[in-house]
C-alpha cells in the first residue's frame, strides 16, 4: 500500500520520513527542481541566498524527526545558536537588541525605555512562556484540536492567560506604555502573516518560542531541506523532481492514483497533498477532492512579501544576521498594507555574509505588481533609520511572483490570516472526509513556518498510521 506525497517542502519531508521509518512505501512528486518547498535558495549569478524563511526555531521538532528515523538531527546539521535574536532600529538612531539571554534583554530594555518597562517585559515574557507551554500539546501536537477541547482540557488560569478574545496590539498595550515596545513585539504576528491589530493575543506565544532559542544553520536553510531530503533518500523514499502532480484518480471512492504532469499514473492507497491547501479547493488536483477543503475568502489570506536578494555594500548602523527596520506609524502602515504597500514599510533585513542580504516588507497578497517607487520607499526607510545601502546585484520578487510560484495562493505565504480567534482552529486538519487523502504544510493545522510545516507533515503520517491499521484485518 504505496503513500504518494505531493510537494517536497518541509511538510512533505517531514511525513516521507515519518512513514518510511515505519516501513512504507513512499513516492514524492515535486513540480519544482528541488526539495525544500520555500526554503529552496534564490541563485543570482554564481550567488546563492535564503529567499525564505531564514531562521530555525522549535528544535525539537527537528529532533523527534530525525530520532523517529533512528537518526540524530546534529549528525546532519551544525546549527548555530545566535546569542543576539534580532536588532531594532528606529528612526534617529534609536536602537535595541533582543537577546538569548533574558537577563541581557531585560537589562537592554530598561537602558532603553525605562526600569518600569522593563519589569513589564518580564511579566509580559513570563505570560508568554505560560502561553506557549498551555497549548504545545492540546493544540501544535494535537490532531484535530477544537476550541472546545481545548477549554476542557486547560485549567481556568491557564483559558485566562491564553486570552483569544483581545487582539494582540490591545494586550501589548497593557504591558507596554512605550509605543516602540508594542511596535517590536506586535512584529511577531506577522511571522505568520497577520496584522497585530486583528490577530488575538494568543499570539504571544511566538515571542516565547523564538525565546526558546533561534538557530542559524550552517549552509544554509537549504543545509535543512537537504538534511531531511537525504534521510529520506537513506530510508527508501522515491523522488521525482519537475514533476508536478495533475490529478487524484478514485477508485471505488477511495484514492487510488495520481497522475503526473508526463501522464504517468503513480498508484497508491493514500495521498498527502503538500501544498497550499486553496490549490485543492480550486481543483487543481482534479474536481474530485475540491471538497477536501473550503476555498478562502479573499480577505481572509495572509499577507504577501515583497522581497529583494541583494549584493551591497553598506554605510551607517551595524547589522544583526537578524535586523528590523520599523517605520514611524505602525497603525498607519497596516492600514495602508489592506489596500497595496505602505508608504512608510517597515524592512526586515538578513545578513548572509560576504554581502549577502534578504530584505523583505510586507505586502498584501492580492497577486499585484508592486508600485514603480517601493524600492525607492523601503531604501528610504533604511536611510531614515541611519543604514546606506548600495547595491551590486538586487533580484526582486513580489505577491505576482509567488502566485505563479505557489498556485492559487494569491500570493499568500501564510495561508489564512490568523485574524479572530477562531481562525486558527479553521485551518484544514490532517485527515480530510475523502478516504485516503491528507493535508500537510503551512497552510494547515499547526500554522505556517519551517516547524510548524513540519509538524503538519508529521501529524499527516500519524493520522494515515491510524487509519491504516483500521483497514488491517
């Protein structure tokens, strides 16, 4: 009983070693040249960048991967921990450093804002961490959580603290006076495409996790996708690359088949469908699984990017591997991202090495060319907060782009927006109502990122484990 795994991102990876460690036969077919999904690098020229995601955080869940297959994470990979999280800049020189260390934060906090700020800080990251450790196992290990569930399963403290029901920005504002303060934390909802002043609070749960330690790895987050495409290889999984699957063929109404973009009929018993989860309601896997998943709204997809690979050189403020550039007015600027870009963005910038630089703002995923002077805007903030930016080589890539590169998403890189607080429990789950067919990646339960795909991929394998020992005599 062959799986057949459609897409060899992080999700697909990840469920081809869970099931092949168990024994199973697994074909991947992948439309693109290589694995990783989002983290297959950007060459320009004879150089090559991270045009994704750029950072690892959740360990572990790397780990109980590899250990699952009889393997060690760190015998594939050196991962380097970064002792300084992320570097913030304002306007007129203003700067702060968040550290790994949290004593190092508090203490930077205070010498920035204030001693009250920072005692607000602590209670803020301590609610945090109490967040996080609620909800790891009901809800990011958990099948098919429900709020229901959840509220059963918590203490009250516990359903308080969690506190779904206020957006984040409001919740900031009760720990933060200082507008900065709010500015830097409120970022983190945009890790997962949202705007801090729609998702609910329950997102500070991210501030924790990247708490929680932050990894740069050595070679790159291709040195990752390579890791775990090799494992799969070791373990006896198929690949095929520039092979994109067309369609899903039943039989008695039960998967049976897919077809491949060269007409070959790959057959199997089960399928994972690693892909933005809108290709499967608009049918682009055939009209037979449309119904596998709800298409999304318009306004409910996540927010796009505008992204630059750049060679430069640089004159001002020292960087970070991880550099936040914000604007003056926050609320102005998602206001304006509802409608196109800001005209003040605020720029994320990741140095590479040797030159090497990922700039990144955000943009609404509505699968428009971006504006003739966003270049010209997203330098000129760097330039307001003190950074000169001349580039050798600059390769841009918009909403436009990633449209074409990931099919009906819009542009979307983060699938649903987490706005309300019912929306991440509407994510698709796993297990779809067509026997035999799974869902897996960033636009599924647990969320978007590197591990969270992941764990999609693995809570896929766990479910299509289950389901067959069912249909065992």
């Amino acid at each position: 009983m062959a799986t057949v795994i459609i897409g060899a991102g992080a999700g697909g990876l990840a469920a081809a070693i869970a099931l092949a460690a168990q024994g199973q036969q697994v074909k991947v077919l992948e439309s693109q040249a290589g694995p990783g999904g989002k983290m297959l690098p950007v060459r320009v020229g004879d150089t090559q960048f991270d045009s994704g995601p750029t950072v690892l955080t959740m360990r572990w869940v790397f780990e109980e991967l590899f250990e699952c297959a009889g393997d060690s994470l760190e015998s594939h990979l050196k991962l380097l921990p970064l002792q300084t999280l992320a570097r913030h800049y304002w306007s007129k020189g203003q700067t702060l450093d968040i550290f790994a260390d949290p004593q190092q934060t508090i203490d930077a906090i205070g010498h920035f804002a204030g001693l009250a700020e920072a005692e607000s800080y602590r209670a803020f990251a301590a609610d945090c961490s109490r967040i996080h450790q609620s909800l790891l196992t009901p809800f990011l290990r958990g099948q098919r959580p429900t709020p229901w569930g959840l509220a059963a399963s918590m203490p009250l403290r516990d359903l308080l603290v969690i506190n779904p029901f206020e957006t984040y920005w409001h919740a900031l504002g009760r720990y933060f006076k200082d507008p900065r303060l709010q500015q830097l934390f409120g970022r983190y909802a945009t890790y997962c495409g949202s705007s801090p002043f729609k998702a609910p609070a329950t997102l500070m749960l991210v501030a924790d996790v990247e708490a929680s330690g932050v990894w740069r790895v050595e070679g790159g987050m291709a040195a990752l996708s390579n890791a775990l495409y090799d494992r799969a290889i070791k373990l006896g999984v198929e690949f095929h690359f520039d092979c994109a699957a067309e369609r899903i063929e039943f039989t008695n109404a039960r998967v049976s088949a897919v077809i491949d973009q060269n007409g070959l009929r790959n057959a199997c018993s089960s399928v994972i469908i690693n892909a933005d989860s809108a290709a499967v309601a608009a049918g682009l896997f055939g009209r037979d699984v449309q119904h596998a998943c709800p298409k999304p709204a318009a306004k409910e997809r996540s927010l796009s990017a505008i992204t630059w690979c750049a060679v430069t050189e640089d004159i001002g403020v020292p960087l970070a591997h991880h550099t936040v550039f914000f604007s003056d007015d926050y609320k102005t600027e998602f206001m304006e991202l509802q409608q196109g870009s800001a005209v003040d963005p605020t720029v994320y910038v990741c140095d590479q090495g040797q030159g090497r630089k990922l700039l990144l703002i955000n943009a609404p995923a509505n699968a428009q060319s971006p504006p003739a002077d966003v270049e010209e805007a997203m330098l000129r903030r760097l330039s307001k907060s003190g950074l000169t930016m001349s580039a050798k080589t600059m390769f841009r890539r918009g909403p436009q782009d990633f449209a074409m590169l990931y099919p009906a998403s819009s542009g979307a890189l983060y699938g649903r927006a987490s706005h309300g607080w019912l929306s991440t429990f509407q994510r698709p789950k796993a297990r779809t109502k067509i026997p035999g067919l799974y869902l897996a990646g960033g636009t599924t339960h647990p969320g978007p990122g590197v591990p969270m795909a992941a764990l999609a991929g693995m809570r896929a394998a766990e479910a299509l484990l289950q389901d067959r020992a069912l249909m065992l005599p």
